[in-house]
C-alpha cells in the first residue's frame, strides 16, 4: 500500500512551490518510489527504470516542516468555521458537507451542493465574496479519459455533482465576520439570476 500527499501551496499544508509525499512500509515499493523520483538511477548514473525529475527543492520541505507545526491549529480553524457555516446555513436550499463518524473533516475545501450553482455564485461576487468550483468536469468526460468509452449520461451522480458544487471561503484566518457575511447572501430567499 501507497499513500500520497500534496504539498501544493493551495493545500492545508503547502509549501511556496510544488511538493508531495508518498508513503509506504514496503522496502520494495519504497525503493521504487525513490528510483522514480530521481530519474530512474538505482545509484548515481546507473538508470534502471525509466524515471522523473520529482525530488522536492530543500527549500519547499524547510518550509514545510515550519508550517507543519501549526497544521493542528490550522485544521480546528477550519474545522470551526466548517461548523459555523453548517449552523449558519441550516434552512437553506445548500447541502454542506458532513463528517462520517469514523472520519476527522480537514476541510481542505467547504464545498456546498446547490442547483442555483451560477446564481448563487454571481449573487455572491455582487458582494465581494469570491467562490470556486473544484473539478467541474467529471474524470469520465475529461479528453485523457476519452478512451475508455463513456459518455455523459452514464455517471449522473458525479455528472450531478459536478454541475452543483461550490466552494465557499475557507482558510484558518476567515473571521467570523466574514464568514457570517457569506452565509447572509446564502440565506436570502431568490439570487440574483
């Protein structure tokens, strides 16, 4: 088993410039992973797999290893503001996300699902709130996918999804204020259309 993390600098925990991590506790895929990752070399300037570029600058993980000790406090403030716009925004036509009970939400994202997705986004930059929308073409209708022979109509959950998704403000440094101000435009009754 392999697992992956994104230091993009988007992420909870990102650094200036690109970054990632894989993970693993078996010797023969670590050592794999760490050919691939330097051009294939199994020692220096002998390849033995055809190989990438992907060694992270020193500076990125420097810069990691700071902001990790913050990451806990970052993630209860997103985790507090995810629990403030749920309450703030009961009532309303938005479904927000939910924690399963045997997960911790890091609220990398605060995306609510809603049918009046470009209303309610043009509503909410009419008053200065910037929003975005992850992933707005599902994985089966993107072109590098093409051969695999989907069409639309044949994932309507993803497809579904990808047509109401809308990602909210969401960082450990949003105020109250300004998520309040946010969930206000949520709760009026029509958007502007």
């Amino acid at each position: 088993m392999i697992g992956c993390f994104s230091f993009y600098p988007g992420k909870n925990l990102g650094a200036c410039g690109e970054g990632g991590m894989a993970v693993t506790s078996d010797p023969d895929r670590a050592r794999t992973m760490r050919m691939l990752r330097d051009w294939g070399q199994e020692r220096r300037y002998h390849h033995v797999l055809k190989g990438f570029n992907y060694r992270m600058e020193g500076l990125q993980g420097s810069i990691l290893r700071v902001k990790l000790r913050h990451l806990e406090a970052w993630t209860e403030a997103r985790r507090a503001h995810a629990r403030g716009y749920a309450a703030q925004l009961a009532g309303t036509d938005a479904v927000t996300p939910s924690e399963q009970p045997w997960a911790r939400h890091v609220y990398h994202v605060y995306a609510i699902r809603t049918a009046s997705r470009e209303a309610l986004q043009r509503t909410l930059l009419a008053n200065g709130v910037q929003t975005g929308i992850h992933y707005p073409i599902p994985v089966h209708l993107q072109p590098a996918w093409a051969d695999l022979g989907y069409r639309a109509g044949q994932f309507p959950h993803s497809e579904q999804a990808a047509a109401e998704v809308l990602s909210l403000p969401m960082y450990p440094e949003l105020s109250c204020t300004q998520r309040e101000t946010v969930s206000a435009v949520l709760r009026e009754e029509a958007y502007v259309i």
